[in-house]
C-alpha cells in the first residue's frame, strides 16, 4: 500500500473533524436528552465524544456547566439572519416579505425535534437551575426580539410601517405567529407543522404587521 509523504496533510477522520469540545458538547446533549440531567454520567459524556473524565472536566468545571454551555451554543442557531447592513425594503410589500420569511425562519427553527428537546431541558431543569432557562432566553429569543425590534425601528423611520413602539410590535408579531403552537408542541399533543403551514402562519402574521387588508 502506498504511504502519504511526510508533507502531506493527514485525511480526515472520525474525530478529525471536531473539536474535543465541540465533540463534548454533541455527546453531553445526546446523553441528556437520552437520560435528563440527573440520569447522565459524566463517563458516557466522555466515552461517547472519544475523550477521557479529566479531559471532559478540563474542558467544562462540571456536568451542569455542560448543560448551560449546550443550551447556549444550540439557542445561537437560533438567531435570525437579519443583517443590520442589508438594504431595507423599498415598500410595503417588501417589508410583508421580509417578515414573512423572518417568521417562516422562526418557525422551522424553534419547530425542529432537537430545539423542542433544548427548550425541554431549559424547562426541566427551571426550579433548581434558572440561569439555563435564562440562557436560553438570552441567546435565543431576547437576542432575536431586539434584531426584529432594531429592523422595524428603522423600517419605520422610512415611513414604511405606522408609528408604534417596536418591542411591542415584536411580542404581537410572534404572538399571531405562534398562537399557542408552541406550548402543544412542548407538550406533545401536535405535531410540528408541515411547510405549507408554516408558510400560512407567516403570511398571516406578516399581513397583519403591515395592515393589509
């Protein structure tokens, strides 16, 4: 068989393709969502990322450092993509657009099996760990309130929606995007939305945003 040369870069295998610590993080979720924060041992964290105990805790001072630390590198995917440097719409209907998708964004995330399963951690672990919850809140929904909230703010200075004030306009956005969706999905009494759903909720809470008729 035919050796690499000794500058020649290595192929890239199982664990090459990974940090130690994002390979930590990945396995410490799978084992919560698999056994709940108090059912997960700190060996089959490590077992399962390829890595020793002291190497997991070198990497995190403790299991529920682990929990936060996955909560809010998963709440981070959450954030929309609204670039505050991108041109504003020109026009109602680009503004109905741009919320349409924004909405559409939210929905698809929030809406996937492994974001319900982080919202069920935060939401478990409430009572004696509040800062996951408030790390979840933090990095998922505040920081994309106030991303939504700066976009309408300065679509409203071009004239384009009516006076009013933006976090306000926010928290009614997602409310006629959401209904109660949300809280039956935690629950396990509906099943997350197809796309033509999600398409009509967006439509409907972007319609009613820019008061269309």
């Amino acid at each position: 068989m035919k050796k690499a040369s000794p500058g020649a870069p290595a192929r890239a295998g199982r664990g090459a393709e990974t940090s130690p610590r994002e390979r930590v993080l990945n396995a410490a979720f799978a084992v919560f969502r698999q056994r709940g924060f108090a059912g997960a041992r700190t060996l089959d964290i490590a077992t399962r990322a390829r890595v020793s105990k002291r190497d997991v805790y070198a990497l995190f001072g403790s299991k529920h450092d682990m929990l936060v630390a996955c909560i809010e590198e998963r709440a981070k995917r959450l954030r929309l993509p609204l670039d505050p440097a991108a041109p504003l719409p020109e026009t109602r209907d680009g503004v109905a657009a741009t919320l349409r998708a924004v909405g559409a964004g939210i929905l698809r995330g929030v809406c996937s099996p492994e974001v319900l399963a982080v919202y069920r951690l935060a939401i478990a672990e409430a009572n004696h760990a509040p800062e996951i919850a408030r790390a979840l809140d933090a990095a998922g929904r505040q920081a994309n309130h106030r991303a939504i909230g700066d976009w309408l703010e300065r679509v409203q200075a071009r004239g384009l929606l009516g006076a009013g004030d933006p976090a306000a306009m926010v928290e009614r956005f997602t409310a006629l995007l959401w209904g109660d969706m949300l809280v039956r999905l935690l629950l396990r009494v509906r099943a997350a939305p197809a796309g033509d759903e999600i398409d009509r909720r967006a439509q409907a809470a972007a319609d009613a945003m820019v008061q269309r008729e």
